[in-house]
C-alpha cells in the first residue's frame, strides 16, 4: 500500500478555534456516516473503507473503556476487520456490558482461539442493531447481530472483505484525503 505524505501543516490556534468532538464508539450507522460526511466530506463507501484501520491495534480499558483488539493479528495491515465483519471465518458474535451496562461492545470468537472485538460503529456497517442511543446496547439482537438486518452499507463491508488489494486503494486514497483535509500547498519531502 502507498500512502502519500505531504508536510507543512500548521497548528490551529487552541483559543481561537472551538473544540471539535470525536465520533462515538456506540453511534448507529446514519450519525456514524454523518460524522464523516460533515467533517470531511466523505461518501459512505470512503467512511467504510477509512474505518478498516481497525485492523490494527487495540482498544483499552484505561483509555475508552473498551476492551480488546479488532482482529485476531492486531499488527497486520490487512482486510480481516472486515472478513470478521461480515461473519467471516465463523465468527460468533454477542454484545457484552461494560462499566455496569453503560457501555457495550461486541466480542468474537473463532477458530484462532484469540477473542476479538467490535464497537457499535463498526458493527452497523453490518447489521442494524438498532442500539440505544445513550449507552449503545441493542435489544433486538444481543446475543447474535446474524438475527438483525442487514445494513445499507453491508455490500461494501463484503466487497471489501473479499479484495484486499482493492480495500488497500481505496483505504489509501481516503486516508490520505482525510490527513490533508483542511490543509492547503502541502509539500512533498524533497
Ligand atoms: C467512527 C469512527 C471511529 C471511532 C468511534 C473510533 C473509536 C476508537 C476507539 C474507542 C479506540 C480504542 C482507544 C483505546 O481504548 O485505546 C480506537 C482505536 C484505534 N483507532 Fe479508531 N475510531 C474511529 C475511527 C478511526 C479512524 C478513521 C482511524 C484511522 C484511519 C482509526 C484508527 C484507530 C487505531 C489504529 C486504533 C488503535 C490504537 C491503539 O492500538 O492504541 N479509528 N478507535
């Protein structure tokens, strides 16, 4: 994968540009889809493509609350999130209650033996699990999100699950729009 960088961008000024909320982990897919098209101008295929970052790394307690990594191989630059993502590899996904039922993920198991995990916001490019607008559990399908419909986006989660390289160009191109957006006369490092 190529990703293009380009420098010179310059720090915002704290006291003259008012402070900018990040998206929420247990948004349902419109306001998740929202997010992205108001801040950058994203269509839905870009936001999908740009949220297969989660591939990587992982999700701590002491930081967000959640807990655990996307994919079995956190430090593998691939398209297995959205494999996992679309029931691939007979994944069996259920919702578990954090912090005393105020926050909810969902936890996967399959054959790597090693448990892997979904936010809200990842889960609904899936399935439309319907989840509570304050603490993000689902009523309609928590044990099992295969028994809630599909989403509106399901048919790119499953292109992209089955063309890696194609994710991989496309993730690049929207990755690098999201790191310019905003920014003019970036340079190329001579
Ligand atoms: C709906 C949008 C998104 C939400 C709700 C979200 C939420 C989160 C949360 C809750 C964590 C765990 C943080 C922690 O506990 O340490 C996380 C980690 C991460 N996110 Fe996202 N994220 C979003 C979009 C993105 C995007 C656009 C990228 C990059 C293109 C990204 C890349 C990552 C990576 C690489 C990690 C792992 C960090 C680590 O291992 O320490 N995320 N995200």
């Amino acid at each position: 994968m190529c990703v293009t960088f380009r420098y010179g961008r310059t720090d915002c000024n704290p006291a003259t540009v008012a402070a900018r909320s990040f998206p929420s982990s247990i948004a349902n897919l419109t306001k998740t889809l929202q997010f992205f098209a108001s801040e950058f101008g994203f269509t839905s295929r870009e936001t999908v493509a740009l949220l297969g970052a989660h591939t990587l790394g992982e999700a701590h307690r002491e930081n967000s609350g959640f807990r655990g990594r996307w994919v079995p191989r956190k430090d593998s630059f691939d398209n297995d999130y959205f494999v996992k993502l679309a029931d691939g590899g007979g994944v069996s996904w259920s919702q578990t209650s954090l912090q005393r039922g105020t926050l909810y993920q969902w936890d996967g198991d399959d054959a790597s033996g090693r448990g892997h995990m979904m936010l809200n916001s990842d889960m609904v490019l899936y399935r439309d699990i319907s989840p509570d607008a304050t603490t993000g559990q689902t009523l309609t399908c928590p044990t099992n999100p295969a028994l809630c419909p599909y989403a509106a986006t399901k048919d790119i989660v499953e292109e992209f699950a089955a063309n890696n390289a194609g994710w991989m160009a496309e993730f690049s191109d929207v990755f690098e729009k999201m790191i310019e957006h905003g920014s003019t006369n970036l340079q190329l490092p001579a």
